[in-house]
C-alpha cells in the first residue's frame, strides 16, 4: 500500500479546491513519483493516542476495498469499542458504495452513484455488499490471534488487506513481565506477516498487506523500545495526532470538525526524509484534506 491509500482514492479531487498550490504539489509527488521509502510497503503500523482517528481511518480504508469487490479481515479485541465508532462509520460506507458506483461507471463523483448506475441499468453497489465482504473477527488474546492466524492456510478466498485495530489490547494474556510481553509481541507479529506472505503466494494477483495500529501507550515496555521491536516487521510507521488549530496553519475553523495530523514518523528504521506530514479533518461526515507538506523535496 501507499501513504496516500489511506485516504478516499477521489478525496485529492473532491477538495482540490481547498488545497493550496503547495498542498496540490504535495500531493502530485506522493501520488504519482516513485518514493521507495512510502510505495509498496507491505506491512504498516499506524500509531497515535486515544481520539486521533485510528479506528475510523482503518475501517473507511476496509469500506473503500471492500467496495470495490476485494475482501477485508478486521481483527479486534474489543467489540464495545468499535461498535462506539460505528454510527460515525454508516456515513463512510454509504459513501464508499456511492464512489464505487460512480466510478464503475466513470461518472464524476459529484453525480449521485445510485442514480447514476440505475440510468445506466447497472445495479449499485449497495451498504450490505460492502459490510459482507468485511469480516471483522473479535479476539481476545493473542493466543487465540495466533490460533486464529494459523489456520490462514484452510481459507480459499483471498484477503486484500488485513487489518489489526488496538494491536497491544491483544497482550493482556502476557503483559505479566517485560521479557514475557516483548516474546509474545515478537512472536505475533512475524506470525502476522508470514500469514500475508502466504496468502500472497497463494493469489500472487491480489497482494495481501498489513494494516496495524495502536496507541503505543502501553506501560510495561518503554515506548522507544516497543517502537523499535515492533519495527522488525512493520517497515513504514504512521503517526496519527491532534492538530491544535495553532499548529495548523491555514485549517479553517469549523464546528463539529476535529484537526487532526499524519505524519511519517518512520521508514525502514530511519526517520522520515522527507518529513511529510499530512493535516485532515475528521467529522461524522467523513474525512477531508486540509493540507499537506513536505520538509524537502525527494
């Protein structure tokens, strides 16, 4: 995946208004040039505290694939939690099965996808088709994660992505010593990527990635340490934060809107080069780039 696969594939046309010219620029270069260090990344961990969007921002991403006819695994521990996000999400999938309709039809994404596909006598993509090929899997340890992942091999159907919300929520099993939690983090997340090498073997054209997040708040493994662990298989690391309106400058105040920032904290072990980061507002209506910017250019 890319750096930019996060957000709504139209959402740079949508709001191209909005952006100014070095945002526009910004986002040329991140979509169309070859940066190695953010294209093709096959596994990723999104970090950031509590409310930076993480759930939100994977499941829309889930939506979109699974609108377009590509099936998604969510893994979760905690079904309270996500079902607390899910009235904001209705929007999201609504919206991920307009933009499918329109697109399959190459209509422009102002035009109502459903009308569009029914004068078309095509049949829309409705909300139950995106929801059934997104199959959420609640986990409560990460024994049972492990369990859950070697029997990857019994499945015919292949995954696009797969997507593990509040990672370390998992550990609670071994969060007993230092030594213990650091074994069974390792452990997990080579089983996690050896299982999205397997199922790329087995449907080489439809490539499996990983989508990881959490807030990294964990108390028993030092931030830095855990960071660094979790690093080994997890190559490009996304930071989700609040953006004060201070900090971000040119964000328009709005109500009922909250600033938030993306930025790449690291790649392959090493600070981001480039320094991109990426500032959006996140409302029960959706997602929506604010601007973008990088410290130099690649």
């Amino acid at each position: 995946m890319q750096l930019l696969d996060l957000f709504p594939p139209n959402l740079e046309r949508e709001h191209r208004s909005g952006l100014d010219a070095a945002s526009r620029a910004t986002l040329h270069t991140l979509r169309h040039s070859p940066i190695a260090t953010y294209a093709g990344a096959s596994s990723t961990l999104v970090c950031g505290p509590a409310q930076s969007g993480k759930t939100y921002l994977l499941f829309s991403y889930a939506t979109r694939l699974a609108a377009q006819g590509r099936d998604v695994v969510f893994l979760c521990p905690d079904r309270d939690r996500l079902r607390a996000v899910l009235p904001f999400l209705e929007h999201v999938v609504t919206a991920a099965a307009r933009d499918a309709s329109s697109d399959s039809l190459g209509v422009s994404s102002t035009t109502t996808g459903d009308s569009a596909a029914q004068n078309a006598g095509v049949a829309p993509v409705t909300f139950d088709q995106i929801l059934k090929r997104i199959h959420i899997k609640y986990i409560v340890t990460s024994a049972k994660l492990r369990c859950f992942l070697a029997s990857a091999h019994m499945t015919n159907e292949p995954a696009s992505v797969v997507i593990v919300d509040d990672y370390l929520a998992f550990f609670g099993d071994a969060n007993k010593t230092t030594q213990t939690l650091s074994h069974a983090v390792a452990k997990t997340s080579a089983l996690l990527v050896e299982t999205c090498n397997y199922l790329t073997s087995t449907h080489p054209a439809q490539p499996t990635t990983l989508l990881v997040a959490d807030s990294l708040l964990r108390l028993v493994l030092p931030p830095p340490a855990l960071v660094e662990l979790l690093e080994r298989w997890f190559p490009l690391v996304v930071q989700l934060g609040l953006q004060s309106q201070a900090q971000s400058q040119s964000l328009p105040p709005a109500a009922g809107l909250t600033h938030h920032s993306m930025t790449v904290l690291r790649v392959n072990k090493h600070d981001d080069p480039f320094g991109t980061a990426l500032h959006f507002t996140l409302s029960a209506n959706g997602l929506s780039l604010a601007n973008a910017a990088m410290r130099s250019p690649p």
